[in-house]
C-alpha cells in the first residue's frame, strides 16, 4: 500500500466530480473509493475517475481501513448523519459547505468528531483561490491600510441539482447556498474577528415557480473590529458564474475578479465545449474561464487538507468556522424577517435557517 | 439683446464652476452674471469664465431683469433661502443637489415657485450621463427582463469643500451628498416607482477628525414594484472617482462604469496635468478620464434645463424628485440609527438628516 | 435665411447618415438639401432627417446659392468629380475618406480648390474623437516622454455597401478603407512629420469570394522624427467594431480603445435593438456602445468644419493631408506586393492602390 | 535514494531562481545541486532554496551519478558549451531561450544530444501558460474558424541582467531576448507549420546608452498555411511586464492577456512588496499579479520536462524547436537590415543575430 492518505468521496454529484479532480491533482492523496445510493452512479463516477472502488451505501465505504479522509458532496440534510457515521469510523471529514442545517446539527458534529479524534474540515475553497490568497496577502501587509469595506459576490442563474430548490433539504436558498462563502471569505480575510450584527434583504424574484427559497440576497455585516462586510448572492444572474471581491481600507482599495477580468474574451460564431459555469450558449462573446478547478482554489484546498490529515496539522477551515458560518446565515434569515439587524451572538433553535424566514405553519 | 436665455450662476466654487462650463456648451443660453459673498470670488470667477457681470449679494443678480435662469451652488444650509428669494424675483431655478436641509424647506420651497410660477428644477445629471441613459434604454427596451436589483455608487476620498465636513451646514455626511444621486438614479431608472422602505449602514471610519457624518453608507432601497437597491457611497475610497452601476433582470444584466472602464489607461514615470477627480498623483498608472464634463451628463443636463426655460417644457427632474430624493436620505439616517429598515413615506420634522442619526442634545 | 451656414449632402448611404446626425448637433449648421442618384433615396433621406431638398442629381443641389458647404459620402470612384464639380460651384468641400484614387486626382481637386477659393476638408473623424484628443494631450504633454511606438487599428466584418468590395470603385480593400484612418491618425498624433517609410502585409482571407482586395492588412511606418506606428486592419473580424491605439513612450504608455473598455457589458437572453457597428445578435453577451457617432467624434469634426467655414479658419485636416493619406497608401500595396520597406515620398502615376498589389492585366 | 527525478540547476540568476521554484512544485523532481561561477552566488542560492550540494564549476555538478537532468539559465553565449558538456556526461537538458547563438552552435548541440542519447528541452514557458494552453484548445477546437492572424508580445522595461545589453553575449536585443517567446508560441499554436517568411522593424530607441541592440520590435510571419502572425517586442515598455495573445480567425476571435485584465487592480497610498515583474513603485495603482510563476506556465513546464526524462516521453518543446526558432530569429535581423521580407529557410553563417542587423566591422 501507498504512502498517500487514502480518500473515500461521499456523493457523486457536480461537486464531488469536483473534489474527484482537485484530490487528483494532490501529490499525497489516492482517490480509494466513492458512496452514491442512486443505482449506478458511484460505480459511473469510480469509472470516470479511475477509482478502484465504489458502493451505494456509503456506511460500506466507511468500513474500509485503508480510508483515512472522507470528502462529503451531498445535499446539506445528510451532512450531520454523515459526518457522525464518519466519526464514529474514524474517519478524518472534508465536509462541503454549509455545514449542516442547524447549530444543534453542527454542535453534534464537532462533539462527535472531538470524541473520535478526527478532524472535521469545512471546505471553503475561497480561502485557497490564489487571486483572493493573493488579496489577503495585500491586506495584511498594510497596502491598503485599515480596512473600512470588504465586498465579496457570487451570482449565477441557478444551482446545479434540485434538491438546492428544496428548503426542506437545502435549508435555504442563495444565502444558505451561496451567502455561506462570503460570510467565511469575510472572517478568513480579516482574522476572524467576533460578528457583531447581520442583516439582510432577501427576496425570490424569479424563480417562485421553483423555490420558495431566496434567489437574490443582500446581507451586511459588521465584525468587532468596526470592519463593514457586503455579500451579495444571486441565483438569477444571467452570463455565467460571476465571482467577485473588493477590500477598501483607509490607505488603498483593491479589486479581484474571478472572471471578467480574468478570462479570455471569446467571440465565436461557431460555438465551442464550454465558457464557464452556468455560461450557456458559446455563441457570441463568452468569458472563457482557464483552470477553472485551479482558479478557485479547489486543488489546493484538497492538497492542504490531506496535508493536515498526513501531518496532524491544524486545517485554516474547520468545522468551528462552518458552525459560525452557520450561524451567520441563520441572522440573515431572521433578519429578512424581522427588518431588522440581528444582534450577534444569535442563538436559535430553529431547524433550518429558511425557517426564520418563512416560519412553517405549525 | 439675444434670443438666448440669460442664466445666472450663484455660487463661484467646484460645481459653479463645472455649471458655468457646461452652460457655455448650451447654444441656447448665455453665461451673464455670477454672485459669489467671499470678495474676489464672483470676479475671478466672471473673469475666468467670460461673464459680464459679477457680485458679491447674489440679491443684486436677482435684480436683474435679463436674467432669466439661475444655477445654484451653494451650500447645502443656503438652498432655501436662494431658492425663495429667486423665486420672489420671477427666476426659475436649477438647485444643486441635495435640494435643501429639511422637508419643510422642501415643501416652502415648492410652494414658492409654484406661486411664482417659475421652474424648480433639480440638478441631478446622472440623468443625463450617457452611459446611464443607455443603459436606461437597455432597461426600457426589456433587454435585461424585469428589473430585479438596481446598483449605483460614488466612491472618492472627500468632498471638495469645508462646508460639507461641518454637518450643521451640509445636513449630513455622504449619504446626504452623494446618496442623493444613487437615490435620483434608482427614481429615474425605474420611472419614479413609489419607495417601499429604506435600510442603511453607516459609519464615520476615516474622517473622524474631521467630521461628524457618516463618510461610508450602504443603503437598500425597495419599491413599490419589488425591485431592491443598493446605494453605495465613500469619502475614503483612494484612487480616484469611481461611478458605476448595475441594471439586474431575469432576462439579462447590464455593467456601465463612468470610470475604470471608459477611461485612457495610462502609464507615466513624468506625471501629467490630471487624471481624474480626486484621482491625486499622475505618477505611475493612472485612469484617464476625457471629458470629463460630458460624460457625467452635465452639458446635456443645463442644455435640458435651458430648454425647459425658453420653450416651457416639463423638467425631467423636478424639485419634487428633489423633495422625495431627500425624504429617502432621511429614512436612511433614521435606519442608520435604528438598525431597522424604516418604511415610506417617512414623515419627519427633524431640521436637519444627520439628527436622526445622531440626535442633537437638547 | 438664418444665418447658419446651410449644408448640403451628397450621398444617402451610411456615411451620409452619420454626416446627417452630425450636422445636427451643430448649432452653426442647418441641413439644406441632399442628392443621390438612386431614385427614392435622397426624398427618404430627406424625410428621415427633415431636410427641406433633394436631388438625384447632386449639380443641382451644387446649383443652390444657399448652400455653401457640402459634405460628400460616395463611392471613392466619384470623389474627384464631385470635388471639382462642388469647386466649380463655388461651394466649400468636406470629401470623406479616401480622399479619392489616385495621386493625380488629389492634385486636380487641390488645385480646383485653390483656384475657386474654397476649402478642401478632409473628413478624418479620429482626429476628433474625444478619448483620441484626450490621448494626443497626453502625448503633447510629456506625460508619455519621446514617443517610441503608435499604434491604431480599426477591425469589423466587412464594409457597408457593394461597392467597397469593388476594387475598381473602391481603389484598394481594407488598408484603402480603414488603413487610411490610422495613416491620418498617426500624422496627426506626431504633429506631421514627414513619412520616411511604409512597409505593408496583405491578404485576402476570407472574403475571397466577394472582392479582390485585401481584408487584413498589417502596415508598419517610420516617421522622419524615428517613430514607427502600427497599424492593423480588417474587414474579417468578428463581433463588432474595434478601434483601439496605443502610444508608447521614453517615459510611459497610454491605452484608448473606444469599445469593449468603454462599453456598457450587457447580457442579454431576449436581445435589443443595436449593440455596436457590426455587432451582429444582440443576444447572450454583447458590449453595448453609447453615444456612437459622439465618440467616434463626428459632431466635434462637423462642428469644426462648419466654423472654419463661417469664420474662415484653417481646418485641422486638410485636402493636403488627404493626400498625403493616400500616398501612404500607394506605398503600403507597393510594399505588399514587392516585400519591401517603401521608401517615401514615393510617387507614382498608378489609377488606384490596388494596381501596385495586383497589376492590372495589360 | 528517492526515485525522483535528481535536478541539476546551472546558473543562479533570475531565471534559475524561477526554475528553482518551478521545480520546487513537482512531484517527481528534487533539488539536488546548483553551479554557478561567481564566487558565493551558488552557495547563497543553495541556501535558499535548501539544495543539499552547490559548485562554481558546472563541470563537478555534471560529475554527479545521480543528477539525470540539468535546467539551464546561463548567458546566451554559454549554452552551446554548457549543452554538450551536459551531453558528455550523459544528462538530460533543459535549456532556456534562446537554444544558443548561432545555427551551426544549434546542429552542434543537437547532434550531441542524439550521439548521447539524451534529451534536448527547449525552455518555451508559454506552451505552458494555462490561459495560453486554453486558448489553443480554443483554437483547435474550433471555435474561431480558420486563423488569419495570431499576435503575441512581450514587452517591460528592460532586461534583468547586464549580460543582455552586450550583444556579444547576447547575440541580440529583445527580438533575440523576447521575440523567441513569440515565434515559438506561433509555431506551437499552429501546429508548427513551416515559416514562409519573416519581417522585422527593429530600432534602439530608448537605451542606446547601454546597448547596440534592438529595444523595440516588431515582427511579422507568414506561415506555410497562410497565416500571418505579428510579435511586438520591447525593453522600454513602462509600468511592468505585459504578456498578451490575440487570435483572429474567421469565425470568431479571442484575446488572452497574463497581466492586466489578470490582475487584481490595487491602489496603495502606502506601497506593498510587489506588484509585477519591472512594475517598479507599488505606490499608487498598480496591477498585482498573483502565482506568478504559475501563470506564465513555469511549474508545468518544468514537470511536463521531468515527466519526459522519467518516462522517456518525447517533449512539447525540443531542441530542433529552439533551432527553427533561432532560424527565424536570424531573418528578423536579416529584414530589419533590408528592409525586405525574408524568405524562408533562411540559411546563414553568421555567429549571432545581431551581426546581420549591424555588420560587424572586419
């Protein structure tokens, strides 16, 4: 057997293809086996991939002893069971953001993993894109002097799988889905100071046919440090992904794109494969993105992690981050309810954060 | 005597200025006198600008009969009084923006020149700005789908004159002086909609020596037709000026900035004369801007006004825009203290918007 | 009769459209009549813009006492003829570019010209363009220091009427049409020096089955004051109008590309009316221009002319440098066909640049 | 004894730094030794980046049994000698651009990489550059038609060490310093067609205080498939590098550029460590780029080469590539001498590029 950690992907969907391609391209890592209970799809994707094992019941990949780390790309109502099932193997958690869908699921999570001695990872890949790494850097080094205003926005025209316009299973919509990165990108950007209010402005504009949940979202927050934070989410944005960041301080301003600015500007009359995620047609001008998986930092966030596995590191994101993360968002939705903004810390016992929102009828 | 309308400027510093060029470009109007009380001033200013006339009590150049329009720039605490005393005198007026420090003011200011039977009309030319009214056009045209978020900022590092540190006369920090705008913008983009409610986040970060107002603000607007958004406004934001906005619809999206994009990258080890307001240092990378004027719709906006005045026609921005931009400001400051979203029509005898947020000990 | 100067406009095609909007932002100038040969296109035109005249034989309209300007947009074949024509007329003369064919048809209209005291304008609209003007300051300024390199191009599709892809009418393909802008620009830029040399790459790519003259034209120049300017052309690029220059000197450089930074980025699912000259579909992403003929400067060079017409001035750009224009581009097909670095002035008793390329057969 | 790939690193310069870090980041390769002849230059370098053995004779670097490849960054007029010692000791090479000095230099060290049985790697990083990598995907798939025109330049302020300046050592300026990027990324792109014919405007322009080379050029090729491609190459470019590539075809268009449109766009009122290669002052705005090294394709190169050496795989950039790249570099200097186009095979006796721009006298 090799000397790499051996990794077990738990779900088969767009954002385990994902992880599938980041763990590929980590020195230190051997993609060992993938969980998916839809017939056929574990065994699709272990072909895709290369994988030596596959299996629908993810339980049986928790059995093997040669899986050290499990990375889990599932819908966000089976986070905590799965995280608890990895735990009680002994099994290091990759866990994809968010975290679960209550602080009592999250609180589960991390005791479970503190009894089991595993570490419980949140993957937030934006804290490894370069360009955002690379902004942070300007940051801390005083370029920008103190900072007044960070910015970050994520806006598609949608998610991937249905489940996502589900609240029953998501929890939310595009700030449970999507406002959850910005909120880490804020606290890892600054140092994670305390949060000191959240609020925001929700509505469902377009796709009330779909979802009850939000699909544009505008959330302010203000850490301890006095530091003001904007997010804007958008699951209606037209174009293609767009991902986008702004740090104001007193001594400087910086502006980082994902896309725009960084892809190749692309008129074809012909057409081609793919501009970018949720691009559409590549007829016309596209923004033909470039080490898509790179650019966002999955690679590298997967290489640190199986790092931290290899080398009992301590992760830059953990299951505490996602909690607090978590907790966040449970703010926004209380405060799109409310009008107002939300006093930190925010105890709930809500089960999902839409719930806030839109209490269900009891 | 011409045919063309004889226009008096009131008021002999920073916007005057940009007035008395933009009026030159009008072939309809005629630069006639100028009234400025600091001595020198008025002179200077008429021997800068080719004006026959100048004075020191702006009474004097309401006493003149050619004179049929009057351009006021003064500060903010003075739009009252210049307005009522024009109006007395038989002169339309094109106000500044914001149109003055209070409601009542507002409202005594409309009946005055309702009574007078003369123009009030409210300068705010981002109504005029080329890239803006095509991108109004876009909207119209249904390019984008419905309107689901709207955006517009100003970012610079301060205003161009003492009087606006000093929030007794200025009535606020920048959500007074260059929310406004974004406030105006919103109205016209989406054809004057009534406003739903009113949410902002302020602070004094930066310019705590200098001032009591708020230098940063966020503020979310709704309207009556569900659209949502987002002011955003800066007294610390280096580099230059910075003016964008973002038109969001189910159908599309539209990205139209006044600076970055439009202007002359430009490179210099020698430095030059100017880049950009506020833009400091010509050393090293600038962005050029090339008329200047023009391409924040100025020129077009007096050529509007003008025509107005000679041929009778309806303003596009009225002071009642300018009445219902500056209850909006109050909501905000009152939001600001508050931390709640505050609902409209906002009734509010306070003196001044900068009260709300931080009431005056009494 | 006002005393505006009254215009006359010979052609109805796209360039005299554009002239048409032109002259009506010019407050000196009130457009008089129109001819074209086609029957019906000069009344429609005349419709269209609201001109009280018009002619399918442009000696008519020459014979109007009224008229004491006219602006000529028609196939490059008929430039000398009505030049002399509008000459012997007595009428003041703005040609489109080229200025027409051959060498020996610039001298007859320089010389008619001079004899019937009228000027010959030459219609280079780049040397208004107000982000190109902004661009020369900077240079003239110091702020670039010596400059090294200049480079200009213009790129579309393909040209707007039958004609242009007739070598016989038009005298050459793209480096006659668009390689002509960029000659002008550079000697304007550089304040006139003369040319030292002229070396151009030419092909037919894609439009083989439509004309006989270049679409893609690469042509390097050397000024007597040691600049080398760049200038690229092309009648096959896709996705709209491109029009961009560069200038780089001792002490530092400056990028003005009049579209895709200046543009509104728009997205669009449903389309709109126009994008951008040569913009094909407006749907999915496009870069949408404002203000078109304005930045292009066309008023600003109708305006100029129409003064230097009322008030007798020197106008900017001359018959003379129209001519010289087209020496240039006799040079660069000499150049194209022998591979060799042209030595100017090169003189040359040729009917039309595309002979030097592809000799006629005798 | 891993099984790594052991490296030998010879120079320690700029580019040996990079080629250090490049390799620091493969998987299959280890640091092993640096040579260098200036006294303490390889032990400080060993130092840093932590090699365990360092010479000032390369010769004792190449005595090393378990060095199996070599990665070459010495001054041009030492590559010839230093590849065919590295033959003559049976490693592998890695040799930076330019391949060597002269073409009979280039058949030596080919010859005696073949009698060796080892591999001859030309160090083009832009085959590597993943924004590159994707626009040829684009290209082939494609998506833009047939090509017309490919451009590529490369252009900062001068070069990083004296050694480039003296074109005895050099062989040439920045056609022979830079143009080499762009006519192996033309012939890469393409498929490596064969050349037609070459082009070339050069000038000294701004250093001819430090240099008889070219600072400023420009170079056009015409391909065997009738492609025509445009370098533009300068030293005297100001405010940090500039890599970009444009492809035209006939059915669409794509533009890549590494730097500003990559960049995060900074402005500091109080300087940072870095912004770009030759960006001189961070102060102000600048254009920060971010993975450097990665970007311009560094890193992949160097593990694409060590992959060839331990799998015996054949390399995407050869010693016979350097050579046709050399071959074209010869003609450039050849045409700017003659200002005529030069036909291609060019074949030529001369010892360096630069002796058939300015004869040497004899």
């Amino acid at each position: 057997m090799s000397n790499k950690a051996q990794v077990g992907i738990i779900g088969s969907q767009f954002v385990s293809h994902i992880h599938a391609l980041a763990l590929k391209r980590c020195a230190e890592a051997e993609l060992f086996a993938v969980a998916s209970p839809t017939p056929g799809h574990a065994q699709k994707f272990a072909q895709n991939h290369g994988l030596p094992h596959h299996f629908t019941d993810y339980k049986q990949l928790l059995a093997m002893p040669e899986i050290s780390l499990v990375v889990v790309g599932v819908p966000n109502d089976l986070h905590c069971q799965v995280a608890l099932d990895a735990a009680a193997a002994g099994k290091h958690v990759v866990m994809e953001k968010p975290l679960c869908l209550s602080l009592a699921e999250a609180d589960a999570m991390l005791a479970a993993c503190r009894r089991a001695k595993v570490k419980l990872m949140y993957a937030e890949e934006l804290c490894f894109a370069p360009k955002y790494v690379r902004l942070k850097q300007l940051l801390d080094s005083g370029a920008l002097g103190e900072p007044t205003l960070i910015k970050q926005s994520e806006k598609h025209d949608g998610p991937h799988a249905p489940h996502f316009w589900d609240v029953q299973r998501a929890g939310g919509g595009v700030t449970m889905d999507m406002g959850c990165h910005a909120i880490e990108f804020f606290r890892w950007m600054l140092g994670r100071p305390a949060l000191k209010s959240v609020y925001a402005q929700m509505g469902t504009y377009v796709h009330r046919d779909k979802t009850a949940g939000d699909d544009n979202a505008l959330i302010i927050l203000e850490f301890a440090n006095g530091v003001v934070c904007l997010a804007e989410e958008s699951w209606t944005k037209k174009g293609g992904m767009d991902d986008r960041a702004e740090v104001h301080g007193a001594k400087g301003v910086a502006y980082a794109d994902l896309h725009h600015g960084n892809a190749i500007q692309t008129y074809s009359s012909a057409g081609y494969d793919y501009a970018v995620e949720k691009g559409g047609s590549t007829l016309g001008w596209s923004f033909t993105v470039w080490e898509e998986e790179w650019n966002y930092g999955f690679p590298q966030e997967m290489a640190h992690f199986v790092d931290c596995v290899k080398h009992d590191k301590p992760p830059l994101v953990t299951g505490e981050d996602g909690r607090a993360v978590l907790q966040a968002v449970f703010a926004a939705y209380e405060s799109a309810r409310t009008g107002r903004k939300v006093q930190m810390p925010f105890v709930t016992d809500a089960r999902k954060p839409h719930d806030l929102w839109k209490p269900p009828e009891t």
